[in-house]
C-alpha cells in the first residue's frame, strides 16, 4: 500500500523538481550562513540558538523564487496560521498543498501545530485504506517538506499521518543524496501521469470534492 503513497508524491511533485531540491536547499542554507556571518547582532548567543529559523525563511524563499522563475510549475500562498501570529508558505499542487518545515528529527512529524492538524486529517482519506464512504475525501491531501541539519543534511517528502505520534504514511529516501537536476530548456519533463487505478480514483475523487466546495 505504501506505493499508493510514492506514485501521489511523484504525481503531484515531478523526479525533475525533486531533483531541483538538494541544490535549492544547500543555497538556502549558505544564504542563511553568510547573513548570519555578517550581521553583528546575529551573532548574539539567543540569535544564534536560533539560527533554525534563519535556515526556514531562507528556504521558504528559495522555494518561493523556483516557483517564480518557473522551474516548478506550481501556484502558492502566504496562508495565515489558524491563530493569526504569522504566515507559512503553502504550495499548490494539482490534487494536495505542501508546507514545509525544519525538523530536528527526520523520521518524526514537526511540532504539533494547529493547521498541521487541520492538514494531517485530510491525509486519512484514501491513500492507504481501499476506497470506502467513511474515507471520503475532506479535503486536499497535505504533503510535507521536511529539511533539517547543518548543510542540510536530510530532505524528505512525505504524507504525515493523521495520528501525529505515528509519523508519517510515507516519506521518500533523502533527497539530498539524489543527483542534483540542473533546468535544461533541452531536457525532456519526465512523464508522471501515473495509470494506477487507485491514484486515479483518488484523483477524481479530490476534484469532485473541489468542485462540491469551490475551491
């Protein structure tokens, strides 16, 4: 069942645009190095107890400008947490939304914040359970760009389980050990449109569900 789960991430997130990931992040994190090189005040013991955070927003920009320059095709928002104290970048996939976050552990789910939850709920639908009525679709399905370490060491993708001490339904290998995919005009775009009956009932069913609510 959990390649019902791999065929949705490659779906919605192409090989071509995974493999854009371990650079994008690696340019993040040196961006996030150098300012914190150059800026007195973020040399501070509390600033640099917190440089995690330099490393998110730098990412979060770095995903935002791959998007812009088109090297992922993809629409995205700067979506409000459900307590308004701040904003997260949401992209939008086809038939899901990512977020992304910075963890200290690749394997566990980040903290358990309101939204995420919201998020999390959604993923009990259908990807692991056969097509029934008590597993309507809800919602779109939430995929979770996870990065974390020093250089970044690990980069996953997965589809967090709605029970959040159960981690995730499904995370991809390490995508910083992938080759790098430089955007080459040349370069074929690999296909994704996957023939799997159970992806693409899942498929239908999300769209039948966004139409009903007008999303």
């Amino acid at each position: 069942m959990a390649n019902n789960n791999e065929n949705f991430i490659n779906d919605q997130i192409s090989a071509q645009v995974q493999g854009l990931m371990p650079e994008t992040l690696k340019r993040a994190y040196r961006a996030a190095d150098m300012l914190s090189k150059e800026t007195p005040f973020l040399q501070t013991p509390t600033a640099k107890a917190n440089k995690g955070r330099l490393y998110s927003w730098a990412v979060d920009f770095a995903i935002e400008q791959v998007i812009k320059n088109g090297a992922w095709d993809c629409d995205y928002h700067w979506s409000q947490y459900a307590k308004p104290t701040g904003r997260y970048l949401e992209v939008r996939l086809p038939h899901s939304r990512l977020s992304i976050s910075r963890v200290q552990m690749a394997k566990k789910q980040p903290r358990d914040v309101h939204f995420r939850t919201n998020m999390r709920m959604n993923n009990q639908l259908t990807l692991l359970e056969e097509m029934k009525e008590e597993h309507a679709v809800q919602g779109l399905p939430h995929i979770l760009l996870t990065h974390g370490g020093s250089d970044p060491d690990f980069a996953y993708l997965g589809i967090p389980n709605a029970d959040h001490s159960k981690g995730y339904l499904y995370q991809t290998g390490n995508l910083m050990l992938r080759p790098h995919i430089i955007v080459d005009d040349r370069a074929p775009i690999e296909d994704t449109d996957y023939e799997d009956d159970d992806l693409m009932d899942l498929k239908e069913e999300i769209e039948k569900w966004l139409k009903d609510n007008d999303v």
